[in-house]
C-alpha cells in the first residue's frame, strides 16, 4: 500500500508541474506537437527513474551526517565510526546535478542514434534536460522527504516522470485542438496556455481526496468514538455525584 499510494500521489496530487510548476520552460516549449511532446516525456521519465535512484544511494551512503561509517565497516553502529562526524550534504547540488548531466547525455546519445527526426524536433531542449527544474526537484524532494528504502525512491522517480509525461502530452494534445478554435486574440499562444494549465491544475489537486478521504473518515470516526466515551464518563461522574450528594444529605438528616 505504501507503494501504491506514493505511485498516485507522485502523478497526481504532488505533480511535477500541477503541484508545483516545475519544468515549465519545457513543458511550454516543447507542447506544440503531441509527438515531441511523447518522446520528451519519455526521456524524462527515464532520467527521473534512474537519477533519483542513484541519487538515493549518494544521499544515503555518502552525502548524509555519519553516512561514511560504511568506510571502516560500523555501518550498524555509525556513532562508533571515525566518519561519524563528517557532513557532505553541502555537495548535494554538485552530486545530483552531475548525476543528471551523466544520464542525460546517455539519453541525448541514444535518441540521435535511434530517432534522428524525434533528436531534430526536440533541438535544444533534449540537453536542457540535465538543467530541467523538474528533474532536480524529484532527488531533492527524495532527499527532503527522507524516503526510506532503494525501491521507494526507484518507485517515486518512475511516478514522477510519468506525472509529468501526462501533463505535457494533455497539454500538447489540447494545444494541436485550440489551433483550430476561436480563441480570443490577446489570449492566443502562451496566454490560453497557461490558463488551461491552471484550470488543469485544479483538476489535478482533486485527486487529492482519493489519497486522503479515507483517513479523514477514520479520523472522523475516532473523534466521535472519543466524544461518545467522554460522554459516558461525564454521565457515570454525575450519578455518581448525585449519590454521594444524597448520601451527604441522608447523613446531615440523620
């Protein structure tokens, strides 16, 4: 279950570009076709599934206080580990970014080679993807988010990538549509872009109820389990009250 809610939430309610707008330079450049914009979209979802990964291993067995204790063999007990002390998070930037750069000309290789027409269209947004925002984002909301295990983090960049392959391909496909509508003149182009994005946007932050309703409905049931039980205990005080009171009378009588 953990693993498929992190797989929705990724695509759906923390999207890449719905949720926080990043990658927009692409995402707006490259979403006049729906062919360009598939097979950007997939080489995003191959960086993010390999970078963030990777990425995870920097993080966890080199940039993180104490993550060199594996160096002297006291990964089970870093606290004795003379590397203990040694905090390299201040290379985070520079390891992640490397990282990217690395795939992505793996990427930019593999396209010119197989898809010469697809590396002709994408032009210079194919190598603009080591400086893609939305690429970078995904290793540090892994890292932020202190994501536990290899297989969360491997889950996390596929769901992520492909949040933002559905939100370019949606977008191009309704751009190629609005070519042939009457769109008002000052709107045209970038305007009725971003427009659509943000009502795109809303529609994507509705799926959030589907992650969430369910716990709010058990929060909301133990709420009213907790009043009725001090409910309970307030009556149970009172009566007691009560009798001590009337036996405090009969007393005073008597």
């Amino acid at each position: 279950m953990e693993h498929l809610e992190l797989f929705f939430k990724s695509i759906f309610v923390d999207n890449m570009v719905f949720a926080y707008f990043l990658g927009m330079c692409s995402y707006l450049a490259v979403s006049k076709k729906v062919s360009t914009a598939v097979g950007l979209g997939a080489a995003v979802i191959f960086v993010l599934t390999v970078t963030v990964p990777l990425n995870w291993f920097l993080d966890q067995y080199i940039l993180q206080p104490g993550a060199l204790a594996w160096l002297d063999g006291n990964s089970a007990t870093p606290e004795q580990s003379a590397y203990y002390t040694y905090d390299l998070s201040f290379l985070s930037f520079i390891l992640f970014i490397a990282t990217i750069a690395t795939m992505v000309q793996l990427v930019e290789i593999v396209v010119e080679k197989f898809s010469p027409a697809l590396y002709n269209s994408l032009g210079i947004f194919l190598p603009l993807i080591a400086v893609n925002c939305a690429i970078l984002g995904g290793s540090l909301f892994m890292q932020s988010r202190e994501i536990e295990t290899f297989t969360l983090a491997l889950n996390y960049g596929f769901s992520s990538g492909i949040g933002w392959f559905l939100a370019i391909v949606a977008i191009a496909a309704i751009r190629e549509k609005i070519r042939y509508s009457n769109v008002p003149a000052p709107l045209r182009g970038l305007g009725i872009t971003f427009i659509i994005t943000g009502l795109m946007a809303i529609g994507f932050m509705s799926f959030g109820g589907m992650l969430t309703g369910g716990d709010d409905e058990a929060a909301d049931e133990s709420k009213v389990e907790t009043a009725l039980d001090l409910e309970e205990s307030f009556e149970k005080e009172i009566e007691e009250a009560k009798e001590t009171a009337l036996l405090e009378v009969s007393e005073i009588k008597n």
